[in-house]
C-alpha cells in the first residue's frame, strides 16, 4: 500500500490530441483542489499538443516513439511498427526510473507502450472520453486494472471487453466555471446587446466549418457578434485568410467578429459571453458543452473512428442540446438558417442549456481521482 505520509506517484500516459490531454488536466486541477499531494510524470509523443500543456501545469514531460494505429492500408504502418519496439523500451525505463504507484492512460496511440510496459509495475486505469472504444484503448484497456468511460452507452462495449468497467464521465478543467462576461467583452470588444457566437472547428478539421462561416459571414454579423476560432495556422491557412476577411467588412460590421487562431487562457471568459457554439463534436467539446451548458449547433467530423464524432454529437441531440448537422448536408445557407433561427430564439436557447448540462457529470474529475486512489492502494 501507498504511504499515506508520501506523495501519490502519477504517471500520466496519452496525448497526440487537446482531447486525449484535457482530461488529465482535469484530473491534475482536482488532485490539487483536494489538497492531495503528489509527483506526476507524463510520457507522451514528440509531435503531439502533450508537452506544452503538462509542462503549462508543472508536470515533468518525457517522450517516447510511438506509431499511430491505422484501420486503412499505408506505408507508414511499417515504419510506425518499427516505433513501437522502441517506445516500450524508452516507456520501460521511464517507469522504472519514475516507479508510479499508479498509471493514468487517457488515450492516443503513444499511451500504448506505456501502458504495455507498465501494466506488470503499477494498476492501470485506461480512460476512453468518447462514444466509441478507440484502437489505442482496445489495446490499453488489455492490459488495464480499471476501464473507465465518458457515457453510459461507451459502457455498454466496454462491458464486452473488460470486467472492471466504471462510467465516471469525462473530467471537464473546473477553471472553465471561472470565466467572467465582463472581462469576455473585454477581450472581445464585443457589445453586451447582441448574441455571441462562438465558432471552433479545432485543429485540421476547422477548415470546412470556416470556410462554411465565411460564405454567410456578413448576414450572421447583421444579427450577431462572432468569436471565430479557426484553428492554429500549422494546420490550416485560414487565419491570414478570414483576418484579411475582416479587414475588408463593413465598418458597421467589422466590430461584431473577431477571428483568433487558438484560445488560450481566455476560454472561460469566451464561454461566459457565448450564447450559442458552433463546432464539431470531438469528445472534449461535447463534454464541455454539457458542463457549461452551451446550446451549440454541431458538424461531426466525417470519417472518424467508428463514426465516433457522430455518436458523440447524439449525446447532446437525444436530449435537445444540440443540432447536428452532416458535413455534407451543411451548406451556408443550412448553417445559416439554423443559427440565425436558435439566436433569434432566446427560450428555445435556454431549453438546450438546461438540456446541455442534463448530460454532464460535474464531478467526473472527483470520480477519476476516487478511482486513481483507490487502485494506488
């Protein structure tokens, strides 16, 4: 059993995406609001979001190789395979330097070696955040004491192929309650008497929704304010593109959008203006909309694992917090029709905010630390 006088040892494997990398976070941000002392190594990839963010929140960083798992045929396969030797061995001896009393596996191809190789010195708790089992977590999930789950219905496949199966949802930064309308405006220089919206399609999968908002942007700006994320320019282009856009507005209009590549700190104060998101539905953003309460029009990313986008985005439209609409069905002018119509509907906003948070579970974090506990003994 751990020493209850010394700090938990927490080694974090996962990365690759912002999705795979909040929930740690989140679970970091509650070990510290319990007052639990503890020592954390994240083991993560070399290309992914993971470094800058553990090391934001003062966790020690290592990377390891890793190889992306692919359900289609590619070159590439081999020479991942060829990785993934290497990162066992790399994960091996970080373990073994670190000795974690416990290992926490949010996902993405690089927690595989860690969680392969740490399985036989430390329990293991593999967390899937969305509505569909990923390639890495059916691996992980092999070698892992503890499979937890976002939603009831990952639950339902995950039972299928494993016995210790627990629905804690998925952990949500409590920081994000900590947002202010005022300083929202502030940073925005937006109006207190419009709408805002706030547009964020993520990293490489934000260019269709851009390009999508820019066709209509103008007659959106007529009736609302728009906080336009449109994704880092290392992914896309399109932020030279729309800031030129909003260089060449209507003085009368020019004011209403503003158009950033990447939110940072700002979120929570961008989340206390907004009146309606739109954006794709990865298992993070659902997540967050819930926990916040955000009506949001969504456009599920086509092609992801087991359709999971569009699983994710029922989480929210079963319940009436949301509408989906197919990539290939949201022309401007559908994307259009449908904001201008829930923004100039103020209690049908606020039905699918109650609606919204009906599908999150506030205290996820608590659960996953609970849970985190428990197996560190």
């Amino acid at each position: 059993m751990t020493n209850p006088a010394k700090p938990i040892r927490l080694l974090i494997a996962g990365g690759g995406t912002g999705g795979h990398v909040l929930p740690a976070v989140a679970v970091i941000e509650e070990l510290r609001n319990q007052g639990l002392a503890f020592e954390g190594l994240w083991v993560g990839g070399h290309k992914g979001v993971e470094r800058a963010i553990a090391e934001a929140n003062g966790i020690m960083f290592v990377a390891i190789q890793s190889g992306k798992l692919r359900r289609y045929a590619s070159i590439q396969t081999i020479t991942d395979a060829m990785r993934l030797p290497i990162g066992l061995v790399q994960a091996w001896r970080h373990i073994l330097r670190f000795d974690p009393d416990v290992i926490y596996s949010t996902g993405g191809a690089v927690s595989v070696p860690t969680v392969v190789a740490g399985a036989r010195r430390a329990p293991v708790l593999t967390h899937e955040q969305t509505a569909q089992i990923g390639l890495a977590n059916k691996t992980a999930s092999r070698f892992a004491t503890t499979f937890a789950v976002g939603f009831e219905e990952t639950a339902r496949l995950a039972r299928l192929r494993h016995d210790n199966v627990v629905v804690t949802g998925n952990p949500v930064r409590s920081s994000l309650k900590n947002g202010s309308r005022e300083r929202g405006l502030a940073y925005t220089g937006f109006s207190s008497n419009l709408p805002v919206i706030y547009v964020t399609g993520g990293a490489l999968g934000a260019s269709p929704l851009n390009k999508r908002i820019d066709a209509v942007l103008e007659n959106l700006l007529e009736h609302t304010q728009i906080l336009h994320q449109v994704g880092p320019t290392t992914a896309n282009t399109d932020f030279a593109l729309l800031s030129n856009r909003r260089v060449h507005l209507p003085n009368a209009l020019r004011c209403r959008y503003m158009v950033v590549d990447f939110i940072h700190d700002e979120l929570p104060d961008i989340y206390a203006i907004a009146n309606l998101v739109i954006a794709r539905s990865g298992a993070g953003t659902v997540s967050e909309l819930g926990y916040m309460g955000l009506p949001s029009v969504l456009m599920p990313l086509p092609g992801t694992w087991g359709d999971e986008q569009r699983k994710n985005a029922h989480i929210l439209t079963n319940v009436g917090a949301a509408v989906a609409i197919e990539q290939t069905e949201a022309t401007p002018e559908r994307l259009r029709s449908e904001i201008l119509a829930l923004v100039q509907d103020p209690a049908r906003l606020s039905e699918m905010s109650t609606a919204a948070r009906s599908t999150s579970r506030p205290n996820a974090a608590g659960l996953l630390v609970d849970e985190l506990l428990k197996l560190a003994g």
